[in-house]
C-alpha cells in the first residue's frame, strides 16, 4: 500500500475507528463512510442516512457496503457538481478503480458473499436471522471489521492523495 501521504499511526488510527463505528452502527456502509466523512470533514449528512440499507445491498450477498460507502466519500472528494461536466466524471473514475482493484488484492473481491465465504468459510444469508446469528458466532463482525477497516485505509490514501496535490498546486492525481 502506498504510505506516502498517510503515516502508519494514521492508517492504523482509521482502522481502529472503522472496528469501533461498525460495532457501534452494525452497517459497513454507513461505518466505512462516516470514518472516512469525520476524517477528511466530508458533508453528507443525508448521505449517511441514504446508506443505511446498503451493506451487501440489502443483505443480498452483492456489493460489500464498506465499497459503497468508501466510494462516496471518494466521490465526494473527486466528483463532479454539474452533471454536463464530462471531464469531471471521467476524472472522477481512476481513483474509483484504483480503490476497488486494491480493495480486491486485500479481500478478494468486491461481493460481500464472496468476502464472507473467504473470511469465514462458508457463505451467509445475512437476511435471514438464523443464518445472521451464525455469521456473528462464526466471527462475522470481526471479520467485516476487518474488511471495512482496509476499504477505509485504501479510501483515505486516495483522498488524501488529491488533497495534498490540490495543496501543492499540481492537478489531482487521478
């Protein structure tokens, strides 16, 4: 992982905050944008609210939440206001793709059933509620703590990416 614009002690700091907001919230979603919207002072207020049903999209096994979430907040940081800007967009997707293939090399994919039935085993229908409570006896919640904890990490790195080249005077890495 790129370390240059963030130390350890922030990466691990960012992590140990991601654990402590999902055990706090219970949603990769929510936690993985709300750590990286309190570190990097994001807006989003409803964003966060919008995010609530997003961890494995619906609980259905699809995209993790904790990519949803880390996405936003890049989105916030590299998006575009004015949806006629074409530039911006198309901008807006390296970061996007860097942070989603880095997600893979660290968790394997981007599907929250695939990530669990790496983690933990087995796969999980985390909308059923016995299958739910077997998923936190088989650590679950640690094991996506885990994974929020990297999305995090590889998010912050590209956000604080483009705002130290903003800083510098230079065009945002992308």
């Amino acid at each position: 992982m790129d370390t240059e614009t963030l130390s350890e002690a922030t990466l691990e700091r960012l992590a140990k905050s991601a654990r402590d907001t999902l055990t706090r919230c219970r949603n990769c979603a929510q936690s993985s944008f709300a750590v990286l919207q309190a570190e990097f002072g994001l807006e989003g207020g409803p964003i966060l609210k919008a995010l609530t049903p997003f961890p494995g999209i619906a609980l259905r096994g699809e995209t993790c939440g904790a990519v949803v979430g880390s996405l936003m907040a890049i989105g916030f940081v590299y998006g575009r206001d004015d949806l006629d800007d074409w530039h911006a967009y198309l901008a807006s997707l390296p970061p996007a793709r860097r942070f989603a293939r880095r997600f893979v090399d660290r968790n394997g994919s981007t599907a929250c059933e695939s990530i669990l039935e790496a983690k933990l085993g087995r796969k999980f229908n985390l909308a059923d509620p016995g299958e739910s409570l077997q998923y936190v006896e088989a650590g679950g919640a640690e094991a996506c703590g885990e994974v929020i904890a990297s999305a995090v990490q590889i998010a912050a790195e590209l956000i604080a990416k483009k705002g130290s080249s903003t800083r510098q005077g230079d065009k945002p890495a992308a």
